[in-house]
C-alpha cells in the first residue's frame, strides 16, 4: 500500500468513496433517529455536499491537504486534514477506507501520516472528531489507539 498526494484525477473517485463510506450513517442511522424533518433540514443532500465539500478539502495554499492510500491503481482510502501554523495546531476533517479494505491498519496509517505532515507544518495539537453513534465506532476505537483524548459533546435535534 502507497500513501500519496492527493491529485486532481483522484477527485471522482474521493468523491464516490466518501459517499459510499458515510452513506449508511445518513441513511441507516441518522435518518431513522431523527426523523424525515430534522434528516431534510440537516442532511436531505448529504451527497451534494459530499460533493462539494470533497473538491475543496485539498488547497496547499490554504493549508489544506489530502493524502490517498493506493493499491495499485486503486485508491483504497484517504485521509484530509489541515492546520493552522499560527496557532500550531491542525485539524483531521475526513478520513474514508474503502470498505473491502477495512480492518487492514489503513486509517492508522493515515492517521500518522497526517500528525507527520501537520507536525512539520508547526502543530503541536490535532483535532479529530467522530459521531458517537454505533456507526462510528471503529473510528472511535482508532482515535483511541492514536492516543486521541475524548471530548464528550451532545448534540440534540428537535422539530419545531
């Protein structure tokens, strides 16, 4: 397996994974739990944003990068992540494993990557968030074994 910069033919591929990845979250468990009228307003184009959001995780300039996990020709995972040199820290925003490739160390290795890559761009602290739904839990375990501390947060939803 080969960690690589992200390059721009990678983009439809990033975007499909990404959206294959999370796609049962929205429609297996955050749709179910909050309802139709919470799932339309917070989430109803999830994919369109997923879109979106995945052509502007990667720009240099902005201290924003994306690392791909290669198998061959196939991209098999990716991690995003940026930082912030002033205030020396960094953020891991996407992390996304192929599911065939699941439970092969990958997002571990992604992981590190990034804490190298933000630690030579100056940061001294990494941010990493996760839901705290059954979903998420692999990623929750990960974190863990990063040495990742838990902020317990809440997040609650009401139809008005």
């Amino acid at each position: 397996m080969l960690i690589r910069p992200f390059a721009a033919s990678d983009l439809a591929r990033l975007i499909d994974l990404t959206i294959e990845t999370f796609g049962p979250f929205y429609e297996e468990h955050f749709r179910p739990l909050v309802g139709e009228v919470v799932f339309a307003n917070q989430h109803g184009d999830w994919r369109g944003d997923y879109r979106t959001q995945v052509a502007e995780l990667h720009d240099p300039d902005q201290h924003k990068h994306v690392a791909v996990a290669v198998d061959g020709d196939v991209i098999a995972a990716y991690v995003a992540w940026s930082a912030d040199p002033a205030r020396k820290n960094g953020a891991v925003s996407h992390l996304a494993v192929s599911a065939e490739y699941r439970r092969h160390q990958l997002g571990t290795a992604l992981c590190e990557h990034a804490f190298a890559e933000m630690r030579a761009l100056g940061a001294e602290v990494v941010e990493i968030g996760t839901g705290g739904d059954p979903f998420h839990a692999p990623a929750r375990a990960l974190y863990e074994k990063l040495g990742c501390t838990l902020l317990p947060i809440a997040v609650y939803y009401k139809t008005l």
